[in-house]
C-alpha cells in the first residue's frame, strides 16, 4: 500500500494539500508566530497555501488565533507577509554565499559576462540596481545560452555575501547549487503570484 504523504488545509481557503507544499507556521513559547519554512521546527503547526494572498488573508481573519486557541503576535497581515519573503530572501542570501565558500561563483558584471561567453552557469543573480547598461547586457546574454537569471538584492548586500565590495552580478556553476537556488527562488516567486490583491 502506497504510503501517504500527510496532509493539512490551508487556514484561509481551506484547501487540503501535503504538507511540504504548505507553509507551515509554529507558535514561540511568547506566543509570537514563527514561519518554519524548513518545515522542521518542533510543536504544533498552522499551515496556509505558499502564497501571499493566502497568508495575508488568514492573518486578516484572525485564523492563526483561532487555529493556536488564543492570541497570536504577528504584527499586521502585510508585516507577516514581509516577514515571510524576508525569511525566503534570507535563504536564497545563504545558499549564494555557501556556493561562493564552496568555489562555485563567479562575480561582478565583466567576469560573468566574459564568462557567458565560455561557459554555461546554472544560475545568475543580477542586483536590482545594476546600471542599466550592463543589466541588459547580462539579461541578453544569458537568455542567450539559455540560463535562467533573477533579479533580487542590490549590489551592497550581494557584494557582503560574498565576502566582497559591490557586485552587480554573480552567477552560481551549474550543479547543486544552483538547483537549490532555482528551488528557493522557484517558491519565492510563487509566494506573490496573483498575490498583488490589496484585499
Ligand atoms: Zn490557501
């Protein structure tokens, strides 16, 4: 007999799904609430959809509290929100920087577009305030190859993960990796699609 995966519903629409497709949220001894989005955090979860629209909505109605029987603290909706893409954001931070002490990046605008040029990389983060010249330049050359590019942090913060000053482009070798980041990035944009409801 097939093994079932366990299953929760989402607090807002009520959808049942498993549980890793879920984002699942643990209450602090101070009852303040934790995203786990490891899923590997001890005590009772409260699940909802991986997506903004759910999470905003089941903070807005109150459903963590009813769910953890009794008050929660978790800010407003859109600051659990934000506390949530910060936490997605902070791990894609922490897998570039781990790539890099492993030897599998390569930075700055030059070297990954003289890179492109030799060598297919897994994956390249462009920073959001990369001028634009050389933005569009790394954009063109990598749909070019066929290599999968986002578009997160500024140059400071990527420059900092590397142990580095400012780097507008860092592109991660093709292998773990650059998997695991695809994976992260993968969730980090499905939390906003059709998200960008106010209500
Ligand atoms: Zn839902």
């Amino acid at each position: 007999m097939p093994r079932n995966e366990p299953q929760r519903s989402c607090l807002s629409c009520r959808t049942v799904k498993e549980k890793k497709d879920l984002l699942r949220f643990v209450l602090a001894p101070d009852r303040t609430l934790v995203p786990d989005l490891q899923a590997k955090l001890p005590g009772r979860g409260a699940y909802t959809c991986p997506k903004k629209s759910c999470l905003r909505e089941a903070a807005a109605k109150k459903q963590f509290a009813r769910s953890f029987r009794g008050e929660v603290r978790s800010g407003t909706p859109d600051e659990l929100v934000s506390l949530v893409a910060a936490r997605m954001e902070e791990r894609i931070a922490a897998y570039l920087a781990l790539a890099n002490k492993a030897g599998k990046v390569a930075s700055g605008g030059d070297t990954v577009a003289e890179l492109l040029t030799r060598r297919t990389p897994g994956i390249i983060c462009i920073a959001a305030d990369i001028s634009p010249d050389i933005g569009e330049k790394v954009a063109y050359q990598a749909a070019r190859a066929g290599v999968e590019y986002f578009t997160l942090f500024d140059k400071e913060r990527l420059g900092a993960l590397l142990g580095k000053a400012l780097r507008s482009v860092v592109a991660v070798e093709r292998g773990g990796f650059s998997e695991t980041i695809r994976k992260e990035l993968e969730r980090y944009r499905n939390f906003f699609e059709g998200g960008t409801d106010a209500t």
